[in-house]
C-alpha cells in the first residue's frame, strides 16, 4: 500500500511543528502504514524549509513500497503548497534517466557498453584529438568522456536560452579543440557529453530520444508525468523556479538538445515510482537493467582529474551517471544524482540494498541551501536504513 501526505505550513507553523513533535515525541501521521517514514520525512523537511529560506520545498521517500512526500511553503506566489503531483524541473537528474536508457539498449542488444560514438553518431566520433575516434558509451555515462562541461556558445535569448546548444555546435567544437584529457582516465562533469550520449542512443536505436526515453524507462512504469514537454494542465502544476536574488525564472523549451543532460519535467510521485522500481533489485522483471544500471564501472582511485562529482557527497565510484558512496560508518551504500534547472534545485539518492529511496527539491538557487539538502537525505537514509 502507498500512503501520501501533504502540508503546507508556513515558518512559524512549521517551528510549531518542529517543536511539538520534539516534546510530544509522536506525529499525527502515527497510526499510518509506514509511521517512521513519514515522521522522518515531515521532519526532515520542516527543519530544511526553516533553514532554507526558498518560497517552496518538497520531500519523499518511499521504503519497502510505503511512499511519503511532504511538501512546505508554495509552488509560486500565493500558490498551494508542493504535493506529489506538482511539476518541476529536475535538471541533471535527467542524466540517470539516459543511464537508464543505456543499460535499456545494452540489456537489449541495441547498443554494447563500451561501443564508440562514432559507431552510431559518425560526426560526433572524430576530432581534432584522436582520442574523440576512441570514446565510448560508456566513458561518456560514467562522466570520463574528457569532454569539457559545456559546449562554447554564445547566450540565447531570454525565452529560449538553450537554442544555441546544438549537435553542429558539437561537431565544430570537436574539429578544433582538444579533450581534456583521454576518455576513462579521469572524471570531469559533462553536460556536453550526455547530449552526445543521447544522440548517439537515439541514433542507434533510429528513433527521437524521447520516444526511446518513453518506451524504455518512463512508459513501462506508468510516469505519465515524466515528460520534456508538458502540456497545459501540467503546466498549471509547474513549481516556479527563482534566481539567486528571489526573483522568478521563466519557464523555458528545453529543446531538442539537451534531452540527455537536463531537460526533464517530473513530479515527486513518478520519481518515487521510478525509484521502487530501482529498488527491486532482486526482482526479475528488468532485473539486468537495473544490474547494468547500478554496476560501479569507474573508481576513483587513479583518476586524474577526480573533479565536479563531490557536491552531494564525496564520489567513491561512477555507476551510469549514478555518482556511488561507498558505506562509511552508519551510511549504507548509496547511489545520488543531484539537479537544477531554472531555479530549481534537487537531489535523488537511494540504497539499493537497504529499500530506500529519498528525494527532495527547492524552488530558489541557493547552493548552500542545495548542499544542505543533499547532506540531510544522506543522513535521513543513514537513520532509516543504518548499516
């Protein structure tokens, strides 16, 4: 059975809360399916929306099937507060979407781990380095491509900002300019490369990469809400991102672009989804996705460079786009992806060997308030789940 709960509580109600659920020792939510997860997940989120200050928060877990989102503040101006169903973009958490994808086609025998770019994406597969003729799938998904973290561009217009992200900007960017170092040596976050990724799967698999992304991974699970375009009654759920300043940011096309790095629309409910799913680990329906998926391919030992993967916790190893944490102390092995897109922080993590998945998102650019959330996800899995 899957619970869901949701306030919506102001600062002051929400110290309230904090406060009489630290003297009263209970929650209202006692007598439901999964108490402990829903007292976990209230409180975690009501402290975190205090010491964030961002107009909107909301936070769920799921654990041995019982789900728990909780959200605090509102989606926009005046607005509801966030619940399971409210719309956001989720940023670089699209990158272990298109892991997903990958391990789809490599299950499938569509496409290998290890089989090169240019196999699939010619234009993509040679460059002024010779190294770009060696680059692999795989070096791209655990983000050891050598490709620098943004192509060159010049700014987009206001309503369309990522238009100049194109793969002829890709192309030409590979015909003049070096990797930074040679695919599989070092680590070096790239949003350039998971749009290379996505061409080159949707290349290989000859159809538009959100079709592939849809049939592979989003359409099984019923993540009706998993989407890069949403339409207008999602829309009228969409979470209004904000800038560093408070002010709000636009909501803008992703394109057809940057579907391999960052362009996903997604709610609490269908990421819960997608994480019971994660979590299955011995089932056997999509039992070698999910073995591919989560496999450590890249440790860092020997890396050289190691650099952009340590935000939300330090990177142990690289699954597909999965940034892994080895146990320490308390903390089971956990496996996260954090995002932010357009004034919208967020971050994903769960233990697949402990059932317990947990994610959390903020409507305001504040990375003190994003490193802060990380840490608390980790810490609440570490109290749910301890080794």
């Amino acid at each position: 059975m899957t619970s869901v709960f949701v306030f919506k509580v102001g600062r002051c109600a929400a110290f309230g809360l904090v406060m009489a659920a630290s003297l009263a020792g209970a929650h209202p939510s006692a007598a439901r399916a999964d108490a402990l997860l829903d007292e976990t997940v209230a409180f975690t989120g009501e402290i975190l929306y205090l010491q964030s200050n961002v107009p909107g928060l909301v936070i769920g877990a799921v654990r041995n099937g019982e789900m728990a989102i909780h959200g605090f503040g509102e989606t926009a101006d005046g607005g509801e507060a966030p619940n399971s169903d409210t719309l956001l973009r989720i940023g670089s958490i699209t990158k272990a979407f298109a892991g997903n994808v990958l391990a789809s086609l490599a299950a499938d025998g569509t496409v290998s781990l290890t089989q090169k770019v240019g196999a699939t994406a010619p234009d993509l597969g040679s460059g002024a380095d010779p190294n770009v003729a060696s680059l692999r799938l795989i070096d791209i998904a655990t983000q050891a491509s050598g490709l620098p973290r943004e192509v060159p561009h010049k700014p987009g217009p206001a309503d369309d900002p990522f238009v100049p992200i194109t793969r002829k900007a890709f192309a030409s960017w590979l015909k003049t300019e070096p990797l930074l170092f040679a695919p599989g040596t070092g680590v070096l976050y790239s949003n350039f490369g998971y749009d290379v990724l996505a061409i080159a799967l949707s290349e290989a698999a000859k159809k538009p990469y959100p079709e592939l992304l849809a049939e592979t991974v989003t359409g099984p699970l019923g993540m009706t809400d998993t989407t890069f375009e949403p339409n207008d009654a999602q829309k009228k759920r969409l979470m209004q991102g904000h800038w560093i300043d408070g002010k709000p940011m636009p909501d803008v096309p992703t394109g057809a672009v940057i579907v391999g790095s960052g362009g996903l629309y997604s709610t609490p409910k269908d990421l819960l989804r997608w994480m019971q799913w994660h979590l299955d680990r011995l089932g056997s329906d999509g039992a070698e996705v999910r073995m591919l998926d989560h496999a450590a391919y890249l440790v860092r030992d020997g890396l050289n460079p190691a650099s952009g993967m340590d935000e939300s916790g330090h990177m142990d190893a690289m699954s597909l786009a999965w940034v892994v944490m080895m146990p320490e102390g308390d903390r089971p092995l956990i496996l996260q992806k954090a995002g932010g897109l357009q004034g919208t922080p967020s971050y994903i993590a769960f233990a697949p060997t402990r059932g317990i998945a947990v994610f959390v998102a903020i409507n305001k650019f504040d990375f003190a308030a994003a490193l802060g959330m990380a840490q608390a996800v980790n810490e609440m899995i570490a109290t749910l789940a301890p080794r």
